[in-house]
C-alpha cells in the first residue's frame, strides 16, 4: 500500500504509463490450459494495476487490449477476447466510477461488435466527469492506422475548405489522432521479455521512455509495478537538448 517504502511514489515518476501487456498466452500454455485462461488472469492483473495508479502518482494509464494485428488470431481467441472485454466493462463500471477513474477507448471501433461499442460508450459517458485517474484501453487499435484515420479526417477538412494545407503541422495532425485530448506517454512498458513497440502509440511515443521487463503480464503485480516506475525516476530525459 501507500506506506510502504517500497510502493512510494517516485518524486518526478511518469505521469503518463502505456503499457503493452504481453505474455497471457505463453503464461497460459505453461499451465498447460488454453491461451484464453491466460486472458482471463491478465484482465485481473488490469485491475490491480489500475487501482495501484493513484498510489503511484500515475495520473494517465493507456493499455494495450487488442491490435489492428490481432484479428488474425483463432476464431475461438478473437471471439473469446471481446466476450472479456464486455465482461470486464460490465463487471468494472461502477467500481471504476466509484474510484474516479475516467475511462476512454481508443482505436477503430469499425469492426468491432455493436454491444462491445455500446458498453464502450456507455461507461465513457458514465465516467466523463471523473479526473482522479485517467485509463485508456486501446482495442482494435494500431499506430499506423490511427496515423492514417487522422491523416485522412485532416484532408476531408482540407477539401472542404475548412483548414488550408498551409495550416498543417505536427500539432495540427495531432488534433486527428484518437488521443487528441491526453498527454504524450512519458513511459512505455512491455511485458514478457519481448523488445518490440508493436505499433503502439507510434507518434505519442516519440520522446518516452521504454522499459522491457521479462515478467508475463499475468505475472506482473503492483510491487514490480512500482519498482519499475522507480526506475524511471532516476532517468535523465533531455527530449532532444543537452543537459543544461
Ligand atoms: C498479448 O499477450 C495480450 C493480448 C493480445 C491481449 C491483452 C488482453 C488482456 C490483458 C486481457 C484483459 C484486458 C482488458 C482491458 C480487460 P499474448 O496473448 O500475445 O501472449 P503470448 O505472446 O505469450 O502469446
């Protein structure tokens, strides 16, 4: 909890954590059970470290649920992923309320079902007046694609006259992506061992950091949570200029 030395919140920690939450599946094949028993316990790891945020001083979480990419996965792990999402949403509402967490989804909602997008919707607007934590769970989402969509929604403006292609830059897309309104994440976390960014966040993550760690996300608990979120504390981040 709060008090103990180890969980306290670092001094200058991130105040924006994206988090790739990898290894349900090899956790679950160690066990010898399918890949969804392994999605099952990551989804309880979710609520752990989200109620871990506010403890440690982090004010913004995004998560990695499901990528443009994960559609080619079974039949039998797709359709068992969306079931837990609406779960999940349905089981943790009132709870995410009651903790003044605000909820956001990002990503292509296009091809997900209607009553996955309904309970998305329906616990944005029951969250939308809460600002003590911030979650954002990305589901059908890719860097690329979000780049693309917004790409595309700039250009539509553009011909209609409403914003002129002299009008665009950097700020100016990042008005289009799917995160307009949260801050850039000022760590990124991956777990299970893998190095890779996977197309998450592509243009937000232009100055975070990243830490790997080897832990299996069904495996990663609030100490080590913490533990990591120390380590951040201690980095030098220059964005670019030299240390003064
Ligand atoms: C990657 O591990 C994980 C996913 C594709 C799904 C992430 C989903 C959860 C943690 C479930 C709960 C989420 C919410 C928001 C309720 P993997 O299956 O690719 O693992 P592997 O690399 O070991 O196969």
């Amino acid at each position: 909890m709060a008090g103990d030395a180890q969980e306290t919140a670092p001094r200058t920690g991130p105040g924006h954590v994206a988090i790739i939450m990898d290894g349900n599946g090899r956790w679950a094949q160690m066990r010898g059970r399918p890949r969804l028993f392994g999605h099952h316990a990551g989804a309880r790891r979710v609520r752990e470290i989200v109620e871990a945020c506010p403890d440690l001083g982090v004010r913004y979480l995004t998560i990695f649920a499901f990528s443009t990419e994960n559609w080619r996965r079974t039949q039998t792990e797709v359709a068992g992923l969306m079931t837990l999402f609406r779960r999940y949403i349905q089981r943790e509402a009132q709870a995410l309320f009651k903790a003044g967490v605000r909820v956001r989804f990002i990503g292509d909602r296009i091809r997900l079902d209607d009553k996955l997008v309904s309970l998305m919707d329906d616990l944005e607007m029951l969250t939308s007046g809460n600002d003590a934590c911030h979650l954002t769970i990305a589901i059908n989402y890719g860097g690329r694609d979000e780049v693309t969509r917004a790409a595309k929604r700039l250009a539509y403006e553009i011909e209609m006259g409403r914003l002129s292609h002299k009008d665009v830059d950097a700020e100016t897309l990042a008005r289009f992506l799917d995160t307009h309104v949260l801050p850039d994440p000022d760590l990124v976390i991956r777990t299970s061992g893998e190095a890779r960014i996977s197309n998450f966040l592509l243009w937000q993550s232009a100055y975070a950091e990243y830490e790997f760690v080897d832990t299996l996300w069904p495996d990663f608990t609030r100490a080590e949570f913490a533990k990591v979120l120390a380590g951040y504390g201690a980095r030098d981040r220059r964005f670019g200029a030299v240390r003064a």
